[in-house]
C-alpha cells in the first residue's frame, strides 16, 4: 500500500515474520518495533491483517539511540 502523498511505501509484515526471519523472540521483536517508532526511524499504521511498516525517508527527524 502506498501513501499518495509522499509516495512513502508500507508493508504488512506479521510479528511472527519478524520472529521466523530473525529468530528473536516475539517480546524482543516488539520491543525493538518499538524502539525504532519511539526513534522516528519507522512508521507504523494499522493494516487489514498486520501492523504496516516503513522507514522513516526524513532521516534528519530520528533520534539518536539512548540506551535504557
């Protein structure tokens, strides 16, 4: 699916995708999801089947990493 407006491209990815490509657990996969949101390095929506997914093309909008 595609944003029209900035031709930003997201992807449905399920968690469980994520865990099988990875081998991360289901609780590490979230919480570094997360983290990458929080950082404004992806954007998520919702989608029909799973959360959609994208990088964040404004690269001067994300936030350093800091450990916690």
């Amino acid at each position: 699916m595609a944003n029209l407006q900035t031709g930003t491209r997201y992807a449905e990815i399920p968690i469980s995708e994520f865990c099988a490509e990875t081998g991360l657990k289901r609780s590490s996969v979230i919480r570094a999801i997360r983290k990458l949101e929080r950082m404004n390095i992806i954007k998520i929506r919702l989608g029909n089947h799973a959360n959609a997914y994208c990088i964040n093309e404004d690269y001067k909008s994300w936030k350093s990493f800091k450990k916690e």
